[in-house]
C-alpha cells in the first residue's frame, strides 16, 4: 500500500467516524426531547390527578406503590426508589411539589424536579406511582376484605368448637 493509498483509506475512516459522530449526535437530541416529553407527562399526569390526590390525603389514606411492598407515604404518592433504597422519590401534595427523603438520614426531604426523576431512570416507577393511587381504594378494601373474612372465619371455627365442647 503506498502513502495515496493510504491518505485516501484514511479519509473514508474519517468519513465513517463524521457518520457515527452525527449519528450520536443526533440520537443524543432525540434522547434529550423525549426526556423532556417524558417530564410533561408526569407533570401534567399530577396536575390532572390533584384533586383526587388531595381528597385521598384529605381521609388520611397512606400512600403506597405496588412495586415498592411495604412503603408508604402520608405526603403524597411514591413516584420511585433509588437503587440503594437511600432516596425515596415523592409528590408531596399539600406542597404541590416534588421531594425525595433520605431514608439514611431521619428522612430529611430535599426539593427536586421531574427532570431529577427521569435523570434518575425514574419515569416509569414514577407513572405507575401516580396511576396508582386511583387503585388504593379497591386495594385498601380487598385487603380489609381479607382481614374481615379471616376474622369472620376464625370466630365461626372456635364457635363451633365451643358449641362442641
């Protein structure tokens, strides 16, 4: 290979890597918008949601994500967890805000936005969060439900026991 030869090879190479260059350039730009797409979403999923989230807080429901099991919030809906379960992510209703609460640290809360949510790899967890509150009054009352019958259950067991002995 003589030294045109290779001039030349180096020029489709650097041609290739303009291609690649753009190519994430500009899928870098389509990432940024739907990131900001997906911040809309959850704002206005909120938004729409407020006053049905004020009445649930209002009668003292606690709040809970069905992915998180045990984890429950008198502020507002869970919206996410961090990995390390350090940071819970909230919509905190009364303030009509966006916190997280340091689990580590007597759950001292920390303004933040949507974008810290998405940024976080959060919007899904954070979606089903919100959607979710309109599913605690059936959950609350299949888990009541549950409760009752056992109860109910139980009471007609040892009855029938009594009435046995």
């Amino acid at each position: 290979m003589n030294k045109t030869e290779k001039i030349l090879g180096s020029k489709g190479i650097i041609q290739e890597y303009e291609g690649l260059r753009f190519f994430y350039n500009e899928t870098q730009k389509e990432i940024e918008k739907l990131k900001a797409e997906q911040q809309q979403l959850l704002i206005k999923t909120i938004k729409k949601l407020q006053p049905e989230l004020e009445w649930l807080r209002k009668h003292n429901y606690y709040f809970i994500h069905p992915a998180f099991g045990d984890l429950k919030s008198t502020k507002g809906p869970i919206l996410g967890l961090t990995k390390e379960k350090q940071f819970v992510y909230i919509y905190n209703i009364q303030e009509q805000s966006l916190i997280k609460c340091d689990t580590h640290d007597e759950f001292k809360t920390y303004n933040i936005s949507a974008l810290d949510i998405i940024n976080s790899d959060l919007f899904m967890d954070a979606m089903e969060g919100v959607l979710y509150t309109r599913e605690l009054l059936n959950e609350y009352n299949n888990r009541i439900s549950t409760i009752h019958s056992n109860l109910k259950a139980d009471l007609d067991n040892y009855t029938r026991i009594f009435n046995d002995l």
